[in-house]
C-alpha cells in the first residue's frame, strides 16, 4: 500500500470531517479576512487539532497575510501545510540505538490503548529490519497481556521472557537484560503493566522497572514509547502529561488511527507537549506498522480540499 496509502486509510474519519469545511472557506480567488480565519479555524479544531495549535497556526497565518505573504485563500493550504510538516525534525522521529546492544525500549500506556498489540507490531518492525528481538512481558498484573504476548512472540518467531501472572514486573525486566545480553540480542522490548494514568501507585512501579533495568544496562531505557489510543482524541494529551511525569517519554505510538475521527491529534500532541510521534498502527495485522512521516500524513490528512 505505500507509507501514503496507509496514512490515507487511517485519517479517513477525520478527512472526511475537515475537508468539506476547507473546501466551502478556501475557494480560489477569496481574498483573506478575519471572517476567513475564523471559519478556518473552526474547522481545524473540528479535526482535534487542539486549540493551542490551531491558536499557533492560524496566528502565523495572520503574520503572513499582514506582512504580504498570503492574499487568497488558495495560498493558505500550501502554507499550512509546510507549518505542520516542517515541526517535525527526522532526528527526533528516528529510533535512537545503543552505542552498544541491547537497545531497549520501554513499551508504556493505559489498558486498552492497543499497547501489547503495539509491542507485537513493533518487533515485527525490527525484525523485518534485520535485528534479533526479545520480548520481556513485564504485564504480569493482566494474565491476558502475557498470554497474548507470548502468543505473538510465537507467531514472529522471537524470545520471550516472562513469569507467572502476579509476579513482580521489575523482576521480569531484569531477567530479561540478563537474558539480551548473555543472548546478544540487538533490541529488547519491553511490555510495561498496562496501568491506568491516575493510579499512582502503578505509575510508581514503572519508575521502579526502569531504576532495575538501569542497574544491568546503564544507559537504558534508550527510548520510551507511549502508545495512546488515536480514537480519544484530546484525553491523549492529558494522559501523555501524566506518563511524562513517570518517565521520559521520547516517542509516541499512535494505535487505532483507522478507527478515529480524531487524527489531527498528533499536530496538538506535537504542540503541547513536544514529544515526536515516531510510529503508526492500523488493524489488528502484525505488518500495520509505519514509522511516521509527517508529510505523508499532512498530504494524507488534507486530500482533497
């Protein structure tokens, strides 16, 4: 389908939210006025893009049409469109490795969010890349999460460390470093407790999962992926805040973008919080993975306006 094809799938619902409102405000040859960018606005919050983005954008805009840049609505697209693309630097999006393997990669997020299918996908992703993989199912606190973590691990063909359901998470990812590095494993995945944001003693065990790891791999985690649920729209941010305070979150994985009216969250996420989207899922399927390109989803998010 091609990177273009699958974000074109996935931001569907919401396209299809935004794209009539764009194409009845920005006709050509419509000179721009304040009428213009208010109703523009309008429809980019329509979107989820977050008010304090589309405050940030529809700001530039403006600065642009004073000062002579812009006159027609036709102009506006191309602009908007370079703006939101252009936030997105390609060394904050790239997966950062160790110096030294193992990498390893904390895989953190609310039940419910997608995020033990997320784990899955992404050690398809890096095996398809050439690198060994081991899976630590630190989800002890949910018997289905280990289950259905082992399961996938079968499937892909990838070690798997993990124990009994009730046993002590930080256990489990030490067990894990151990066996990655005996193994000479390029990248280890953990699958943190899928804990609920405002229990605070679950975000206290993830602080505790990643103090152990240190112990027997210094540097690590190397990165922390929050998977959030692409179909809550706003509520994401407030829960990126809260796993931020827990730990360094230094990627967002954005899961069930195919079932949400609500894409234009990542250009909000981005805004507020400054923590780069670095993957994509769609379905339920092991291959619906795409490392995130931001002007392939801006193309995909604006077609046909």
């Amino acid at each position: 389908m091609g990177l273009f094809g699958f974000l074109r799938k996935g931001l569907a619902k919401t396209r299809d939210k935004i794209v009539s409102g764009l194409r009845a405000i920005l006709p050509f040859g419509r000179k721009i006025d304040e009428a213009l960018l208010d109703q523009l606005s309008d429809a980019m919050l329509v979107g989820d893009m977050g008010p304090k983005a589309v405050a940030g954008l529809i700001g530039e805009i403006r600065a642009a049409w004073k000062q002579g840049q812009l006159s027609e609505a036709q102009e506006i697209l191309p602009f908007l469109k370079a703006r939101i693309a252009g936030t997105w630097s390609s060394s904050d999006r790239s997966i950062h490795l160790a110096d030294k393997p193992p990498t390893v990669i904390f895989v953190v997020g609310v039940n419910g969010s997608g995020k033990t299918t997320s784990v899955a996908k992404l050690a398809g992703y890096f095996k398809s890349q050439g690198k060994s993989v081991l899976l630590a199912a630190c989800d002890t606190f949910r018997a289905a999460a280990v289950d259905q973590l082992v399961i996938w691990a079968r499937r892909l063909d990838v070690d798997i460390v993990y124990q009994s359901t009730g046993s002590d998470p930080a256990a489990v990812a030490y067990d894990a470093c151990d066996a990655a590095i005996a193994r000479g494993v390029d990248v280890l995945i953990v699958d943190t407790a899928g804990r609920l944001h405002t229990q605070e003693h679950l975000m206290r065990e993830l602080a505790k999962i990643q103090r152990v790891v240190q112990k027997r791999i210094a540097e690590a985690p190397h990165e922390v992926l929050l998977v959030l649920d692409a179909t809550i729209g706003q509520n994401a941010i407030n829960q990126a805040k809260i796993f931020s305070q827990a730990t360094k979150v230094s990627g967002l994985f954005l899961a069930k973008l195919d079932g949400s009216a609500k894409g234009g969250i990542v250009v909000g996420i981005r805004d507020e919080l400054d923590i780069p989207v670095k993957f994509v899922g769609l379905g339920e399927t092991i291959e619906a993975i795409e490392p995130f390109d931001p002007e392939s989803f801006v193309e995909a998010l604006f077609e046909g306006v």
